[in-house]
C-alpha cells in the first residue's frame, strides 16, 4: 500500500534575480554599476563623453542590457574585461550577511534558483556577502546564456544575437530549458518591470520586488523580499502539508512492514 497526496502544491520552483531583489537598491551597488558603465564607455571604448549618459539610456531600454545594446550596434571588447570593469569594483562591502533571508529559502522545499543578468564572478561575490550562496540548487548567469564559442568552430562565426540577456523571451526559454523548469509552477521575483512583464508573457507567476503595488504583468508585488512569508503564506503551508504527507506515508510503511513481519 503507497500513500499519495491527492493536493499537488502550486508551485515547485523559485526563481529569483540577484540585483536590487535578493538585496536593496539602497545598498548603492545599482549606482556605483551605472557609473563604471559610463566610465567604460568612455575609457574603452572611446565614446564622447557629452553624449555618453543619453547613449547609454537608449541601449538600455531598447537592449536589455548596455552591454547587450553595445553588442548589438557594434562595439566589440572582451565579455571578461567588461565584467571585470564594470561588476569588479562595485563595492561589495555594503552587503552584508543577511539572517533573515537565509532562514526564509532555507524553510522552503522547494526549487529556489537565481537568474542574473550578471556574470557568474559578480552573482557568486554578492550571495556570499550574502550569506546565501547555497540556499540555491542553480544559478543561471550571463556564462550560462552566453556560452562561450568552442576554439574548433569557425572563428567568423558570430551569433544572430550578440548578448542573450533579460528582458528577451529568448533568455526565459534558454533558462527554462537549461534549468528543466515549468513556467506554470514557477514563481519569478525580479525588480524589474520589463523583465516581469516578459516573464508573465512566457507564463511564469511574477512578483515585482521593491515595489508596494502592482503594474502590468505582475501577479504580486513585494516592498521587500523579506516580506515573503507575509505574501505567501501557502508556501509554508505546502511545505508543512507536504512534510506531513511524508511523516504519514513513512508511518504507513512502517506499520505496514511491521505486520507482514509479525
């Protein structure tokens, strides 16, 4: 005799952003990015200084990302030495250890993974200064969407996309490929508001993170990611369902074992 719960919780998987959602835009990291990003526009790659703020914005909002956007109208410079510019000198020291979320992902069975924008030396830099690096089964970072091209392939090859990033549907079926995830069963937090709007349109169940009230495209909205507990609570009740479900499936089989045996 098996025991099955006929309840099939509604989620199975969390999948979180790092930047200003797993810490606050106040820890000044948003900042301090945005400015290397001038700077390395303007040092390497020798773009006018004048017009370089206004630039910057465009190939963000129309990119994704301005590494994307500076891809895409073509500059070129090494991934590596981006990263190293803009994401090496943040100032990591303003996160700090963070108990309370900690306890929070470590209470939930479930799936928990982080989708980053960010490359995986940045993603891992801010989870351990946040205490938080192994509450999560995967990381899906720039390098995962962005695999480098093998030295055997033709060296004029160039993809059709230069930068797969958020907040581009193919960067969420990448991930949901790579990470073998259902939208329907997942619930996304991310701070921004384009990536949650294209995040509700490939399915997946959004919360909008630092903000008190919904826009288009989110399901939920959280002022903190701290506040997790208070907005779903039934996250919890699965889990304390699904822990019950197992103790009284255990406890079945023993006394099952026990009566054959006897």
């Amino acid at each position: 005799m098996e025991f099955v719960n006929s309840s099939s919780p509604r989620y199975e998987c969390l999948l979180f952003d790092l930047d200003d959602t797993l810490y606050p835009l106040s820890s000044g990291l948003s900042d301090a990015c945005a400015n290397n990003i001038i700077e390395f526009m303007i040092e390497k790659l020798g773009i006018d200084e004048d017009g370089v703020v206004e630039l910057n914005q465009i190939l963000y909002k129309k990119y994704g990302t301005s590494m994307a956007g500076l891809k895409a109208v073509g500059y070129e410079f090494d991934n590596d030495v981006y990263h190293s510019f803009v994401h090496g000198r943040l100032p990591y020291e303003n996160l700090k250890p963070d108990p309370v979320l900690r306890n929070l992902l470590l209470s939930l069975p479930f799936r928990k993974l982080v989708f980053s924008n960010g490359d995986e030396v940045h993603v891992m830099k801010a989870l351990k200064r946040l205490d938080i690096e192994d509450c999560f089964e995967k990381i899906i970072s720039f390098e995962t969407l962005n695999p480098k091209i093998n030295d055997s392939c033709d060296a004029d090859y160039l993809p059709e996309i230069p930068v797969i990033c958020k907040p581009t549907e193919i960067a969420f079926e990448k991930a949901f490929e790579i990470a073998q995830l259902n939208p329907d069963t997942t619930l996304f937090f991310d701070d921004s508001v384009r990536n949650i709007q294209t995040g509700k349109a490939v399915g997946l169940h959004t919360v909008l993170v630092g903000k008190s009230e919904k826009v288009e495209g989110s399901d939920y909205a959280l002022k903190s990611i701290h506040n997790m507990k208070e907005a779903f609570p039934e996250l919890w009740s699965e889990s304390d369902n699904n822990k019950e479900s197992e103790r009284i499936a255990y406890t079945t089989q023993i006394s099952i074992e026990t009566s054959v045996e006897a």
